[in-house]
C-alpha cells in the first residue's frame, strides 16, 4: 500500500469491450468527487486527456483479451500495476464476444472482412486472468456501482472487497420478489448466477439472464432439468448459457451438455 503522505495513483485500461464497465466509474456522480479525493486518477482514456507515466497502486482493467498484441500489452499492464482487478463480464470471462470460441474464426472473418489477410485477430476471447495473475474480479454487465465503490474503498482500506458469493435468487428474496420461474413459468438463470444486480429482471416480471456470471458452486445441471418443462429445447438451453458469460467455466461446461 501506499504511504499516507501520497495518494494512491489509479489506471483504468480497456481491451475488447464496449466502454459500459469504465463509464460505470464516471457514473458514480457524488461520489466521483470523493474518489478523485482519495486517489490520483494517473490514466483514464474515458476522463483525462494526459496519462502518468510509470507504475500505478491500483489497475481497474475492462475487456477481454482478443489480438496478439493485448495479450503482450495486458503483461505490460501486470508489470505496472502493484493492484490489478478485472471489471465486467469481458475481463472476468471473455464477455459475448467470447461467441467466437464455440465458431470458426477464419470462416467469419472470410464472410465479414473484404480482406481477411488483413486481420490480426486471436481464435479465442478469454479473461484477462487466463493471461496474467489477478488481485480481483467485479463481475457484471455491466459492473455494479456499488461493487465498484466497495472495492475501491477496500483497497484504500487495505482490505479484500466484500463481494456476495450468493446467487440472484438470495436478492430476490430480500426484495419480496415472487419467483418468476415457480409463479409464471419464465425462465430464469437466477438460482446459478452471481448475485450484485439486486435482482434487477425479476424485479420486472423477466427472467435473469446470467449478466453476473456463475454464482460459487452452481448447479446448472439441475436447473436445466427445472428448465426443460417450461418448453425450452436442447438448443433453448444452449443458447441460454452462452450470452454474456458464455466462456465461463461453468456456463460454458453446461452449454456444451446440450450441443456442439
């Protein structure tokens, strides 16, 4: 950690991603002010125009790892960065261009690029924790403000963020949601996935689509067996995993139960 006399100097780097998680940071309005208080924002694409050079406390990284070259820069980034936590679904599993796991990269890029030779591109999208070690991972899609804030407050702390292990179904619970699955047959990955949305889609009558990831433990198996009666087919099943969290482990084991 660093000394008192001298604030704590934050990076925030994005690869393959869509900016959502990073722009969660500059969403956090009142609190932007306390937070620009406590650290020194040293690299910022999204917020400053200049960029500190040298080492960083802290590292806050969004998107997967897609091309050669982030996955040389993404081990610069280690180098640099005494702190490194991965935000969002692309950092902590590849995010839903991880799609391109379960295809033929060559055979898209052929059909989309009038150049495909042109192209640099990986086969894979995965997690920035397949290519260099990691303090800690946010997960969502995009990223809880809240979580956001407890783990930066963690780390001036010096303390491991406080990140709930349940699963939506426990938010649910505290909200006084009826379950939408028992109550009006929607499907719903909430029994399966990380908890940190406050149970945002049942909250509205739809089922959770699995935005945070596989909770601790899942049991997908058993709930594709409760999902099966509510007409949902091998390929409802498989597409049902492989959205936003599609190269998660667990996600990822569970779609391939239900085809190629």
């Amino acid at each position: 950690m660093p000394t008192r006399s001298k604030k704590p100097r934050l990076a925030v780097w994005k690869f393959a991603s869509c900016d959502g998680c990073q722009l969660t940071l500059l969403d956090c309005e009142d609190e932007l002010l306390a937070v620009a208080g406590a650290i020194d924002i040293a690299y910022f694409p999204e917020a400053t125009r200049g960029k500190i050079e040298g080492r960083y406390d802290l590292s806050l990284v969004e998107g997967s790892i897609t091309t050669p070259h982030d996955a040389e820069r993404i081990r610069e980034v280690r180098r640099r960065s005494a702190t490194l936590v991965t935000i969002g679904a692309c950092a902590t599993a590849g995010g839903i261009q991880a799609l391109r796991n379960f295809a033929d990269v060559k055979e898209y890029a052929s059909v989309v690029y009038a150049r495909p030779d042109y192209i640099d591109t990986l086969a894979t999208s995965t997690a920035i924790a397949d290519h260099v070690a990691v303090d800690f991972e946010l997960r969502g899609c995009p990223i809880s403000k809240k979580q956001l804030l407890e783990v930066i407050a963690a780390y001036l702390a010096g303390r491991r963020p406080q990140a709930p292990a349940h699963s939506v179904c426990v938010e649910c619970k505290h909200k006084g949601n009826v379950c939408v699955m028992v109550a009006h047959k929607t499907p719903c990955l909430g029994p399966v996935t990380h908890a940190g949305c406050n149970a945002l889609c049942p909250s509205y009558g739809r089922g959770c689509y699995g935005c945070y990831g596989p909770m601790e433990s899942p049991n997908a198996v058993s709930l594709s067996q409760w999902l099966k009666p509510l007409g949902l087919d091998e390929r409802d099943l498989q597409r049902l995993y492989r959205t936003f969290n599609a190269n998660a482990p667990a996600f990822r084991k569970e779609s391939e139960r239900h085809g190629p």
